[in-house]
C-alpha cells in the first residue's frame, strides 16, 4: 500500500493502532474503513474532553455536539457547587463518556452510570480505570431509563436516543454500524425524553440540575416537557449554533 495515497483517517490509524507499520492487520482495518466503519471502532477509541474512550462493547460514539455542552456544564458545576460533594447521574451513559469525564475533572464528585445494555457495563468500568479514575468513586447500573436507579442526585446528564424511527436523515454509517437501541426511539424520537423527563422529579435533589440533550427541532416540545413537570428550563446552543441541550432545575 503506498502511504503516499492513504486518507486522514487511514494516516492516523496507521500512526496511532499501528505505529506506523503497514501490517496485513492494518490493511484489514483499512478495508473496514473503506466499507464506511467508523474510524472509532476500527481504532477502537475516541478521545472526548481529553479521556480516552473505548468502545470495545460498540456503544454509540460520543459526539463532538456532547463533548462541547459537556464542558460547558462541568465549568458551569465547578462554578456553582465550588468545593462541596455532588451526587452525579449519567443516564442512558453509554460508554460512560459523560461521566468518565466528569470524574476526571471533577474532584468532589461521586458518579452513577446508568445505561440498558448490560454489555456496556464493563466498557464504563475499564474507561474509568484506564483513565486512571477510582471505581470507588462511581456506580454501573444496569435500568432501563429509571427502572433501577434508586438514587438522588445533584447534577443529572441524559443523552437520549432521539431520533425518529423512521427518520431518513441518518448517515449510512451511522445506521449500519452504531447500535439503534442508542440512537432510535418513538414518537418522532421523543419517547425516552419524555419517560426521563417524567421520572426526574424523584431523582433530583433540591438543589440539582439536569442537562438533556436532543435534536434541535424537538427544543419546543422538550422544553414543554420540562416546563410541565415544574421545573425552569433553558436551552443551550451548541457550536454550530443549533439548539442541542436544555437544562431544568427546580424553581425557587
């Protein structure tokens, strides 16, 4: 294969899995890659907010849309609750991206990982080690939204599946290689939105705040959503200047 004639992406597969060696293993991934695999998979990690993510159970591939309200919030944290403990959630976790982030820059935080599939369980734990965070400072939970979280939190992040199911506006790689049970729900995609939603109440402390990520023609609808269960709502742009997450909290 002459290097000379490689894409970015095979370039920097080659340099970061491969150090460089052309190898028949390479080659093989090459192919994955020209099948339109996403490069993450074929890596096998993505970086988000400066941890290391793997993906070896193939949950969804955290998005560069999360990692910028992400740390918007983490800033938004550290400058609201400074130096006292804070109960962390991240719902419908993933990877655990969200968390994992928040542990590695947080200092005063205890994190709950919430997620469906269970295979993803030991793909959260091994991104917590490998980053060189403590386990005994977090929770894997197997629930179905709220179905077996038990706890009472400070700061709640959703990143819903949230696509319409018969949403046509959806990449070939992204429908044919990330799982749909992360990407997909019911009713135009509202449907796990609207049962996190409803279920928060419970699991919010007087204090908390909860940040919900979603597709920026569903902001009327989410906030509605929010706005009928009580709490004060505001929308959040995102780098490309699209309606991508809103924050609840309770009113004063």
């Amino acid at each position: 294969m002459n290097s000379k004639q490689i894409s970015r992406e095979e370039r920097w597969l080659l340099e970061e899995k491969y150090a460089g060696k052309e190898t028949d293993a390479y080659k093989a991934d090459v192919e994955r890659l020209r099948q339109g695999e996403p490069l993450a998979y074929v890596i096998g990690w993505t970086p988000f907010l400066e941890q290391t993510i793997f993906l070896g159970s193939r949950p969804l591939i955290p998005r560069v849309e999360t990692e910028y309200w992400v740390e918007r919030a983490l800033e938004y944290i550290a400058r609201t609750y400074r130096d006292s403990p804070i109960t962390v959630l991240d719902i419908f976790a993933g990877s655990g991206a969200i968390g994992v982030a928040t542990l590695a820059k947080l200092s005063n935080v205890s994190v709950d990982f919430a997620e469906i599939e269970k295979e993803h369980i030991a793909t959260i734990k091994k991104n917590i080690i490998e980053n060189g965070l403590s386990l005994s400072k977090a929770r894997c939970i197997v629930s179905d939204v709220w179905s077996d979280v038990d706890g009472v939190y400070d700061v709640i992040f959703a990143n819903p599946p949230y696509i319409g199911t018969k949403s046509k506006n959806v990449a070939d790689s992204v429908k044919d290689f990330e799982p749909a049970r992360a990407l997909f729900a019911e009713k135009n995609g509202i449907a796990l939105i609207e049962s996190f939603v409803r279920g928060v109440d419970q699991h919010l402390s007087e204090r908390g705040v909860f940040w919900c990520e979603h597709d920026p023609e569903q902001t009327e609808e989410v906030v509605s959503l929010i706005e009928n269960e009580g709490f004060l709502s505001n929308v959040w742009i995102d780098q490309y200047g699209n309606q991508r997450v809103t924050v609840g909290r309770r009113s004063v």
